[in-house]
C-alpha cells in the first residue's frame, strides 16, 4: 500500500513585541469538535495525481482557509511521519492574514457513525495565530518537528528563546 502524502504552508509573522507566531487551523469535523490539544495543524492536504507538491501545498491552503497563500518567499521544512504513516512535506512563509476572515472548505461524512446520514463539515473550523510556545501544545504531534524547524530559521525566534 503506497504512502499517503500532504503537503503545506506554515504561515508565519512578527508579533508586535518582535517574536514569532504562526498560523494553525483547528481541524473540523464531529472527531475534533470539543478537543483542542493537538487539535491543530498547518493547511495541508493530498496531491492530485501528477501535481507537484508545492503547488499542492499552495491549492490546500486556499481551500481550507478560503483565503489565498500571502506572498513571501517559501522556505522548505522537509517532511515529517504523522503517526498514522502520512508523510507531510511543507513550506514556511512568512505573511499575514486575518484569521477572523477564514472560511473553510467542506467534505461529507456520515455522522453520527452507521446512522446512514451523511453531514457537512468544515475542513478547519477555525484558525488563530499562535507563540511557538503555545503552537507546540496545539499541534498534532506529527508536526511539531515542523514548528521547530521553522523557529531553527527564524533569528527573532532565536532572540526571543534567549532572552525568555
């Protein structure tokens, strides 16, 4: 059986005090409805056959979000395993957006499980800006390697660790 594979940006920007948040989207669906620990993940998702990874990543955030990809130079992170076996390679760059703006896209589940009713849900039902701090709790677990290699580029991050 083949590997499953994603691909995304981790949106990242200065705060006012000079530090480093990123952006994180709460994953929708009933599963994630009343959980917030490791709840939270970078835009991302699946390629179309043939299509290549970051143009993958950069479709994926604009349909979770609704919004499209600020323009800022893309850093590779790599990939990472989720515990699942799903490979994740992703991007940093640096940007803004309004997270209060985002408006997910939606897949179809049947919910509740075996009732044969099939329900609407948001991809990401919410994004907000994080400190790396608080990003590191929020994340599925799979991807704080990623956080991490992000904050290992960014100077301000450096700093602010230092001085904490």
């Amino acid at each position: 059986m083949p590997t499953k594979q994603s691909a995304g940006i981790l949106l990242h920007r200065t705060d006012p005090a000079g530090g480093v948040e990123v952006l994180l989207g709460h994953m929708g669906g009933p599963f994630w409805a009343r959980k917030d620990e490791r709840a939270w993940s970078i835009p991302k998702g699946e390629p179309e056959p043939g299509e290549e990874l970051f143009a993958t990543a950069v479709r994926e955030f604009q349909e979770e979000l609704g919004v499209p990809v600020p323009t800022g130079e893309p850093v590779p992170l790599g990939e990472v395993r989720q515990s699942g076996g799903k490979v994740v390679t992703a991007w940093a760059v640096r940007g803004d957006l309004d997270a209060a703006a985002v408006r997910s896209g939606t897949f179809t589940v049947e919910w509740p499980p075996r009732s044969g009713r099939l329900q609407e849900f948001p991809e990401i039902d919410r994004a907000e800006w994080f400190a790396p701090d608080v990003a590191r709790l929020k994340l599925v677990a799979g991807q704080v390697a990623l956080l991490d290699r992000l904050l290992d580029l960014l100077p301000e991050a450096t700093a602010r660790d230092a001085s904490g």
